[in-house]
C-alpha cells in the first residue's frame, strides 16, 4: 500500500506545486486514478483476507474440475487479453479434479491473470 500512496501524494504535490499545461494534467489524472484503483485493489484483499481469517467468510472445498474453474477465471481476462494482442493457452486436463472452493480460487486465479495483462509490456 506505500507504493500507491506515495505515487498518489507525489502526482498531487506535483499539481499543486507546478504550472502544469493541461494535456499533462490529464496525464497526472490518469494516473492518479490508475493508483487509486491500486489501492483500492489492495484495501478489498485487506478486507478479505480478514474476513477470512476471523471465519466471516469459510471456504468451501470439494473435490471438482479446476478446469473449469481456470475456464472462469480466464473468461474475465480474455477480451482484455485480445485488445492488447496476447495469446493466452491453457495446458490443463479438462478431467482433472482437486479440491478446492470454485468461487474463492476463480477469484485469486482472476486476479493474477487480469494484472498479468495489465502490466504485460511488449517488446518489438
């Protein structure tokens, strides 16, 4: 959470600060946004991760296909995935079960895919 925070305070000192031209302005904007969206990221796993540990929130586990469970995590990110040109495989059995609970783990696989794409930088 420093690292947004600190983000955010440098773009709002450099505004208050500087004559900025309003192109750049809308530059600083933007990224102000994009770390607050960050941190908002960050306060929800904050607030999950307690809530799971004080058990407001139990997993439920059972043996069933994480095929289709990675199939749901991806169906978040493709479209995104394919604005930005990248080629997204899957190398999974689809008759592979494991226990775990689907809406909970769909969730974290989501989260580490769409900041895969997020952050993904292409080279070339």
């Amino acid at each position: 959470m420093k690292t947004p925070i600190a983000n955010l305070k440098m773009i709002n000192n450099t505004l208050l600060e500087q004559e900025v031209p309003a192109q750049k302005q809308q530059e600083f904007l933007t990224a102000q946004s994009s770390q607050l969206d960050k941190l908002d990221f960050l306060m929800q796993a904050m607030i999950k991760t307690s809530r799971l540990e004080t058990g407001v929130i139990s997993l439920e586990q059972r043996e069933q296909s994480i095929y289709e469970t990675l199939a749901a995590a991806l169906g978040g990110i493709f479209l995104n995935a394919e604005k930005k040109k990248i080629d997204v495989q899957v190398d999974c059995p689809e008759q592979l079960l494991v226990s775990h609970d689907r809406k909970w783990t769909t969730e974290a696989l989501f989260n580490i895919l769409d900041n895969a794409v997020k952050y993904m930088v292409h080279y070339g």
